[in-house]
C-alpha cells in the first residue's frame, strides 16, 4: 500500500502481525516506509507521518522527493523496455538451446540480474536494458543454465560456456553495472 506526500513524495506502508507502533525507514528505492500493525490504514499512517516529520527529516538519509519521482519515472521506461523485450529474448535462446521454463517475471531487485526458481520461474531484472545486448544474453543464458543445474558447479559453467564462450568477459563487464534503477 502507499499513498503520496508532498514532502516525502511517495510512501510505502508495510503490514506486520508483529508491529504494535509505528516504525519509519528508507527503502533500498530511497522511498519512506511505516511499518505498522496490520491493522494499519492511509489514514492512520498520515497521521503517524504528521506527527512524526521532525524526528524523519532529522534521522532518516531520505533522498529528495524530485529524485525519487526521476527514479520512478525511470522505472516505467525500464519496465515497458523490459516487457518488450526480454521475454522475446529469453523465448529465442530458451527454444534456439532447447530449454523449457514454466514463467518469466520482472523484477526490479537492486542486487540481481536474474534469477530461476525451483519451480521454473525466471526472474530478469528490469535493470538488463540499460546494459549491452551481449550482457543481456549472458544473464539470460545464465538462467536457462539453471533449469539443469541448480547451482554454480563445474558442469554449470561449463554448460553457459557451450551457450556463450564469452561468459568470463560478460560476467566481469556486468559487474561494472548496477541491477537497481
């Protein structure tokens, strides 16, 4: 849930059986977030933001509100890119290696390139459009990779080598990016 102020721009609200007060931090986006209980609504949150603003401008390493709204409007652009592209990608290597995956989801995960679930998922961080094509093809190719290997051993890598002989350059060359928008 969230909901948007002025000051702060847009604000998360996050629900815990646990929580029994209020509790502000920054999100790894930079974003405000309350958590509360789970009975927590907009309205009582705006309310805990307003009689809270002096103690979150002095505690919090919020980032300016104009920042945050240039970062999400980042992300839209990053997102349509994405649903655009990558699952034209991942269904040509995925049929050119024949490769099955049960479903593509997008992310925006601030660590992760991409990443396969047990259950046949792949994830492809949004991020990958702002990185070169051949990088693209390595997180990709990486990921089919796990569909027979669930892990990082030999026969792992020497499988991403027989998709792409290239892979140790592309994985070095990928470090110098960031997954997070």
């Amino acid at each position: 849930m969230t909901f948007n102020d002025p000051e702060f721009g847009e604000v998360i609200i996050r629900k815990s059986a646990w929580a029994t007060n209020p509790k502000f931090s920054v999100s790894t986006s930079g974003k405000l977030t309350i958590s509360g209980p789970k009975h927590t609504t907009v309205f009582l949150a705006k309310r805990w933001l307003n009689a809270s603003r002096k103690q979150i401008r002095e505690k919090l390493p919020l980032k300016d509100p104009a920042t945050q709204r240039a970062r999400d409007a980042q992300k839209k652009i990053l997102a349509k890119k994405a649903k655009d592209y990558l699952p034209y990608r991942l269904d040509f290597w995925a049929e050119k290696y024949g490769y099955h995956y049960s479903s593509l989801r997008l992310s925006h995960a601030n660590t992760r390139w991409g990443s396969r679930s047990s259950s046949g998922t792949i994830s492809l961080n949004i991020g990958l459009m702002k990185v070169p094509e051949p990088l693209r093809d390595y997180v990709i190719l990486h990921e089919l990779a796990h569909i027979n290997h669930m892990d990082h051993s030999a026969e792992f890598w020497a499988e991403v080598e027989e998709h792409d002989p290239h892979y140790k350059r592309h994985r070095k060359l990928l470090k110098s990016y960031s997954p997070g928008v």
